[in-house]
C-alpha cells in the first residue's frame, strides 16, 4: 500500500501562491466534476484566514494521480504561524518549495527551509508566478541555490529539481520554452522525485497526532501520519505522551482519510497515510495513538518556544457584560487552555491575579489572530500591550528576541526608512538595489522595537513599502528604546459623545471616535499633538439661547477619525493602557480609569 502512495508539504513565504496552486491541482486531478463550482482558496476554509487572505492553519488533502494517492500539505506562510509548519513537516517525505519569481528568496523561506532541511526533507524548487512583468526567474534560481549552501543542504539535496509555474493560471513547466497548460509535469515528478513513506506495515498501529480539531458531528479530531501497522475501525487502542505514560484508552469510532476538501470515512488504514481519527477525547498533539502492546512514543519535533506575549484579563469596564455572552475569568481561562493545547507555539500560564492569564506567541499577528476568534465566539476581554520574552544567558547578561527584517522600498524613502529603524536599535547587514527604482534593506531588529512599526512604516513609504519579519535569534539586551511619543486624549465623563464637542477639540489632536460613540471615563477617544496626556470632555454640547445671531449655526465639519484594526490597537497602547475587546467595539482605555488612582500609581511608580 505505502508504495501506492506519497507525502508532500509546499512550503513559502507569506503570498507567494501556496493555497493557489493546490486549487489548481485539486481541480485537474479530476478531484471534483467538470460542473462543479469551487471557490478560490479551498484550503482556506476558516472566515478569518479568507477576511486577510492567509493561511493560519496547516491542513492536509489528497489527490489521485496515476493510481498513486498523493497527501498534499498547505502550510502558513507567515513567520508568526511558524509552528504550525514544524509540526506537520514530520508527516511529509518530501517538500515543494515554493518561490515567487520577483520577489525571490523571503524571510519566511530561509525560515521554512531551514526546517525542512534540518528533517532530512528532498526538495523540489518551483518558480511561481512567472508571468509577472517585473519576474526574473533566472536570478532567483541563484539566489535559491545561495541559500540552500546558506542552510547547509546535503548533496542529494542540493541536487533539486527546479520547475516554473504560474499557479493562478494552473500551468508547471520543467523550462520556460515548453507549452505551458497544464501541472501534469509536476504531478509526474513528485512520483518520481519523492520517496514512498518508509513505514513498517508488519508492526503494531502507532501514529503521532500532529493537528487537533473539531468536528460538529465528530467530535475530537486528531489528524497525524501512521508511522507503522495498520488499523480498522472500532479497534481498541491507547495513546500515550512523550514520557510512555498512558493518557487515555478508547476504540477508534471513524477513521477518515482527506479527498479533496473533504474527509472520507473509510474502514482501514495503513501505515504511510495520512489520517483523522475520532473516539478518543482526552488525547492532544504530541501524543502517540497505538496498540496496546506499544509502549515507546514515537518523538515529535520540539518547536521553537514563543518570543512575545500578552496578558488577558477580564473586562472591566463600565461598559462590560453588555454585549458578549462569555465575560468570566472561568471560561476565559478555559478558552486559553484549550487553545495552548491544540497549537504548540501558544504558551498558557497565569499571573498572581486570578482574573489575568499570560499567553506567549511567536508575534502580534499570532497572538492578534487568537483574541479576534474569541471575541467572535462571544469573549469580552482586555489585553496589555504584547512584551518580549527575555531570557538570561550563564554570565546572567538579559538577552532580547531579535528578527531578521527584510524590508522592499522605492529608493526614496529609504532614508527615511533607514533613520526610523536605527531608532528601534536595528544594525542594518546588507542593502541591495532591485529592479525598479527599488532597494531591499536587510535588518536584525530587536522584538520589542518592532512592535507598532507597521503603521509607521506604511506612513513613511506612503503605502509602498512592503515589510517581512522572521524569528533569528537571541541577543544581548540593547538597551531603552523609547515608547509612542504623543500623548493620549482621556474622556473625563461617561455617556455618549457629541459632534460639537469633538468639533472644538479637533485641534488638540487626532480623534478615535466618532459622534454618539457611547464613552466612559478614562477611555482613549484620541491622541493627543504633544507628549503628554490631556483629559477632554467629548460630551459637553452647544448651549442654547433664544437669541438668534449670525454664524451662531454654523454647519460642524469633522475631521474623520483614524480608525485602527485589532493588532494595531494592541501595538499602540502603552505600559499604562488596555485594549478593551467585544463582540462588536473595540476600545482603548487607561489601566485606571479613576485620574485620582492613575496619579497615585504614577507617583508610586517614580518613588520606586
């Protein structure tokens, strides 16, 4: 059975047309009828993931080509989602490693490929998008080979195998010469490049769970590859975790295998496929599936700890409870708890306060990603502004998180681009003009002082610039960095805002609110021009008189406010400021609304 059969993950950076050539592959490989209508992106099948256009979570499908069951696995491109391509590169004999024609070799590639390498993986190298005007193919082959020496690939994995592709249009060819129409050439040659999975069938049934779902119907999902034997339905089996100790025993209620974007049930299972099983509820990632007769787990892959995180605590406010339907520590707690458990990159811990729980990260995208799915599941909560993790080395020196950030901007703004890093403590290590007018600044930045650069950065490049970050490594502390400069506008009442008042204050800054937006004390309605805090009244309206005078009803004309998204609240707030979320606000506020006890805190905070 294994020889039938064949296990491949496609590995990028973040848009570099992952997703998109698995639709094309999944509708030529006669997965669906010639009639049927299939969205863009099958694979991205979460609202969040097709909102921003990125895949979050890995998901596994299959195809049949030649009488040969091919698994395929799309990964998350983005840094932040790292860990979820470490674990399921352990299901996969071989990689497809995915390059964008123009913008070549990424952060996220040197990161992906790095771990794929490191897992004895043989790569295939693809060319996408190679119908893009400003591609240059021939380079970035170049560049591919330099970082695969970078990498330290073996031989037999320096010998790739390179094709060009354009997955929107669904065409791979071995030279650009050759007809281009259709992925045949690259279905062919991952039957012939990658290796059968090298199983045992004559043990017993053992598989690693890899994923964690859920199903309506189903219930608790695990997704991993059958490392030896085989297993039918109703089976009785255990699962044991890394140290041998037996977690649970159970029977295996529905084994399903992927086709397409669907799972099928199907009555046995060899070693070499790829599965999701039911009927076992206390099992997670990491643990081993088996007979009862195995008593060694099969070893997972350790993933890179988190490098940021956030603290969430329960809302407070005065305008809490009034539209989410889970607002206690209890189920908040809960929520934390199941999500550090299904996804091993988020770190879970509490702090001395009952109602405030740390979760850790690989970064704000990550962390921004999680609090916005429970503030759709019905969550009200408050979170701090995310903080590195430090860590300290044996001469207990503090070492910082630091990022290879690599950033494409038009050549005149990289002064300016270049002057805002050197403020965050960035040492920039190569710089290189690209076609175009354009320049690529390469960076190693602290952490900590990439937090809320984004929205800086598309300021300073008029939304030109395009800007990737990667984990590199751990450093010695660089020292203070300055927080946001401006200051913030505190509303000193509660009740709902009016246009005249914010009409007479839009000269103290920029507003975040607009008229009848219901306010409390001590909440954020703006920022303030200058760096320090300004208590303002956006609730005082026009007085009126029976006296009728000329220009007395003048027409208000507002400045429109800036609105922010989830993760640019969370990077924009300081030490002293919350993030209040809701199903349906999103608000900024002072850790103490009273300005009697902010005062007292601030005095408190100066004498220590």
């Amino acid at each position: 059975m294994s020889q039938d059969m064949r296990n491949i993950a496609i590995i990028a950076h973040v848009d570099h047309g992952k997703t998109t050539l698995i639709d094309s592959i999944l509708k030529q490989s006669g997965t669906f009828r010639e009639n049927q209508q299939v969205e863009e992106r099958l694979m991205d099948s979460g609202d969040l993931e097709k909102e921003r256009g990125i895949t979050i979570l890995a998901k596994p499908t299959s195809v049949n080509w030649r009488e040969t069951r091919i698994n395929i696995i799309d990964t998350p491109g983005h840094a932040d989602f790292g860990g979820e391509v470490e674990r399921v590169l352990g299901m996969a004999d071989g990689v497809i490693l995915l390059t964008d024609a123009a913008e070549g070799p990424m952060p996220q590639t040197k990161f992906v490929l790095g771990k794929a390498l490191a897992q004895g993986l043989k790569p295939i190298v693809i060319i996408n998008k190679v119908d893009r005007p400003d591609g240059r193919p021939d380079e970035v082959i170049d560049e591919v080979f330099d970082l695969f020496v970078s990498l330290d690939a073996n031989d037999e994995q320096l010998d790739f195998p390179i094709m060009y592709a354009s997955g929107r249009d669904g065409w791979c060819v071995n030279e650009l010469t050759d007809e281009r129409k259709d992925l045949h050439a690259l279905l062919n040659l991952i039957l012939e490049h990658v290796s059968p999975p090298k199983v045992q069938i004559e043990k017993p049934f053992a598989m690693l769970a890899t994923l964690l779902d859920s199903d309506p119907y189903l219930g608790r999902c695990l997704i991993g590859k059958v490392e030896q034997g085989s297993a039918k339905v109703n089976d009785s089996v255990k699962s044991i975790n890394l140290d041998g100790e037996t977690v649970e025993t159970g029977r295996l209620t529905k084994l399903l295998r992927f086709n397409g974007a669907e799972r099928v049930p199907v009555d046995k299972v060899n070693a070499g496929d790829i599965i999701c099983i039911a009927g076992l509820t206390k099992t997670s990632v990491a643990d081993t599936i088996c007979e009862s007769e195995v008593s060694t787990p099969i070893q997972s892959t350790p993933i890179d700890p988190p490098t940021m995180s956030v603290t969430i605590l329960v809302n407070d406010s005065p305008l809490a409870g009034l539209e989410g339907r889970k607002v206690t520590s209890t189920v908040i707690r809960e929520r934390l708890i199941a999500e550090a458990e299904v996804n091993v990159a988020i770190t879970f811990s509490e702090n001395d306060n009952r109602d405030a729980f740390e979760i850790g990260g690989r970064g704000e995208l990550q962390l921004g990603v999680l609090v916005e799915q429970m503030r759709r599941e019905g969550f009200e909560l408050t979170v701090s502004r995310p903080n590195v993790l430090y860590k300290m080395d044996s001469n207990n020196n503090k070492l910082e998180p630091i990022e290879e950030v690599t950033i494409d901007v038009d050549k005149e703004f990289s002064s300016t681009v270049i002057d805002g890093m050197n403020q965050r403590k960035s040492e920039m290590v190569d710089m290189k003009s690209a076609e175009g007018n354009k320049v690529r600044l390469i960076f190693l930045a602290p952490s900590r002082g990439l937090i809320g650069y984004q929205s800086r950065f598309l300021t300073d490049t008029r939304g030109t610039g395009v800007i990737n970050r990667v984990f590199h490594s751990y450093d010695k502390y660089k020292g203070e960095m300055g927080a946001r400069r401006n200051g913030a506008l505190i509303s000193t009442e509660t009740g709902t805002a009016v246009a005249y008042a914010i009409f007479n204050l839009q000269s103290s800054g920029i507003m975040f609110i607009e008229p009848q937006t219901k306010v409390y004390q001590g909440m954020i309605v703006g920022e303030h021009s200058k760096e320090n805090d300004l208590a303002i009244n956006v609730l005082k309206g026009k007085q009126l008189t029976n006296v009728r005078a000329s220009g007395t009803d003048k027409a208000v004309t507002l400045v429109p406010p800036r609105i922010m998204s989830l993760e640019q609240m969370m990077s924009y707030i300081n030490e002293d400021e919350l993030l209040e979320v809701t199903p349906e606000s999103l608000r900024l506020r002072k850790r103490y609304l009273d300005p009697n006890e902010r005062k007292r805190n601030l005095r408190e905070q100066s004498e220590s």
